[in-house]
C-alpha cells in the first residue's frame, strides 16, 4: 500500500509499504480514503515525540472503508463505511460501557500508567 | 451550616494504607515481623466470584504477574512458587492458603525457613458504585538483602511496591478485556530493515 512515512524531522515521504494483516482477532482492515491532520501530527513532524522511527506510517484520524474483519470482530463487516478516531479503548470496562471511551481504564499498559 | 457526619462505612483502603499507626498495623502485618509492606487497590468490571476463582488457581498468576516465573500447585493448599529477584536472579520458596473464602478472601504465607519470608492476601468485595469488584491486595515481604537489596530492586522495577502496582493493573486488563495492554509495535506490516 502507499502510506505517508516520517523519516525524519521535517521529512515525511509518500511511499510503498508492505500491505497491514489482521494480527489480534479483533482487528480490521480499513482501505483509507481521506484522513485529518491532527495538531498531534505537528509534534511528530517537529521530532518532539521521543519513540518515532524512520519508516513510521502518519495519520491518526481517518475513513474509509472496511476490507478484512479479524474473527473475534463482530461489529464491523467488510464493505461498511467507517470513521475511525484517535481513541484506543478497550470496549469492556465500566467506561467503555458507558460509552465514554476516552475514559478507558486499559488503553495503556500497566508499567505506563505510573507515570 | 452543620457539617453533615457520614456514619462510619468499610472503606475500600487496606488497613495497612491507613495513616493512623493504629489502625496501619492491624491485620496481615500485625503479627508478622516483616520489613516492607504493600497494599494496593483496584477496581474491575467483573464479578467477584469469577475473579476469586482465576485467582484462586495460583497457575494463572504468572499470565500477569511479570515477576513470577512459575506456580506449582502442590496440593489444594499448598504451592511452589519461582520468583525473579535483581540482578538476573531467582528465588524460590513454598507457600501455603491460611485462608480462603470462596468470593472473597484469600490469604497465603511463605512456610517456615523460606529464602524471602513473605506473605499475601486478596480481598473481593462488590463495589458501592456498581463498577464491580474491590480487589485489594496486601503483599508483606521481608527483603533479599534487607533494606539495600530494596533499593537496588526499585531501581530495576522490581520492588515490590512498584510490582503490585502493575501486576494488579495488568489482572484487571486481563480480567476486563481478555488481553493485556502493551506498547510494542504490532508487526502488522514488518519492515524490511
């Protein structure tokens, strides 16, 4: 696939990378069709974020359409539109039942959350 | 105005966490002569029964304890446990169920000339709020190498204090969402470099 890559502080590149496979059952596949740039795409570009590497894929906040559902998805179906934000949530707490998922209790790991 | 008195209510806090000595040194440390003591609470979003029962079997507990290698269950009481410590090391020891009550407590103890003398206990109790379960842990331990072995744990990450912390982050992640959360880079599409 073709994706926009950071190289470097100020350098990003569209470039061919290998194409995304489901790796935990809950995943999926969305072909992009457009995507946001976020001001947080501003500190990766400014080379303020510590972890990025050379080769990394941009772009957070997106649409498109669903390609491949992994089998322990039972929400998404292949052909559906969707909007994807920046949220990492985990679906089963006591927020993410109340649907305040950017309150999730398990987004990060548990060595992270001591900080 | 009067301030309103709330009648007293069982807290969710291990005693131990209490900055009243008095209160501090009742319960699992009282009649322990331990060094350092660790108590710590988190809530899950699951029954306490079902979360007494994963516990309950000592196998499960290095699915999420990072610093325990292996449990062997001995019998229904009794269990060999295998611990990384710093430095690359490991101990190991014996330890056996004081108490146990199904849904709510259990309570295990290093046997007598164990390589670090130790003892924990896990307390279930349903949350007021309706999040689920109060899962409180109070771990006591005698450190290798007294007060130096300690210091020289925390700063590898394993001090204990530090490892209850996380260990009981990553029990809720697994009991909750069937997973635990890290940060590595999934290899959804490996590099060529």
């Amino acid at each position: 696939m073709r994706a926009l890559t950071w190289q470097g502080k100020h350098d990003v590149r569209v470039e061919t990378v290998p194409d995304p496979q489901i790796v935990n059952p809950r995943d999926a596949i969305i072909r992009i069709t457009s995507t946001a740039i976020c001001g947080s795409d501003l500190h990766l570009y400014d080379h303020v974020i510590p972890r990025m590497k050379s080769g990394d894929v941009l772009g957070h906040e997106f649409m498109g359409e669903v390609v491949e559902v992994g089998s322990g998805n039972s929400k998404l179906k292949v052909g559906q539109r969707v909007v994807v934000p920046f949220v990492i949530a985990c679906g089963d707490c006591f927020f993410c039942q109340k649907q305040l998922y950017s309150c999730c209790d398990n987004s990060n790991p548990a060595e992270k959350q001591d900080v | 105005m009067a301030r309103e008195t709330t009648p007293h209510a069982r807290g969710d806090a291990p005693p131990a966490t209490a900055k009243d000595p008095a209160v501090a040194s009742t319960g699992l440390a009282a009649d322990r002569d331990e060094d350092a003591l660790v108590a710590k609470t988190v809530t899950i979003n699951r029954p306490r029964q079902t979360l007494y029962a994963f516990w309950r079997d000592f196998r499960n507990l290095p699915l999420f304890m990072e610093n325990i290698e292996s449990v062997t269950v001995m019998d229904g009481h009794r269990s060999h446990w295998k611990v990384k410590a710093p430095a690359n090391t490991s101990v190991e020891w014996d330890s056996v169920i004081v108490e146990d009550i199904p849904g709510e407590v259990i309570e295990w103890r290093s046997v007598e000339k164990a390589s670090v003398n130790n003892s924990g206990r896990i307390e279930f109790q349903d949350s007021t709020n309706g999040r689920g379960t109060w899962v409180s842990a109070v771990i006591a331990y005698d450190p290798p190498a007294g007060k130096v072995g300690q210091v020289i744990a925390k700063m590898f990450g394993r001090e204990p204090k530090v490892q209850a912390r996380r260990d009981l982050r990553r029990f809720k992640q697994l009991m909750e969402t069937g997973e635990i959360a890290n940060s590595d880079p999934p290899n959804a599409a490996p590099r060529g470099d």
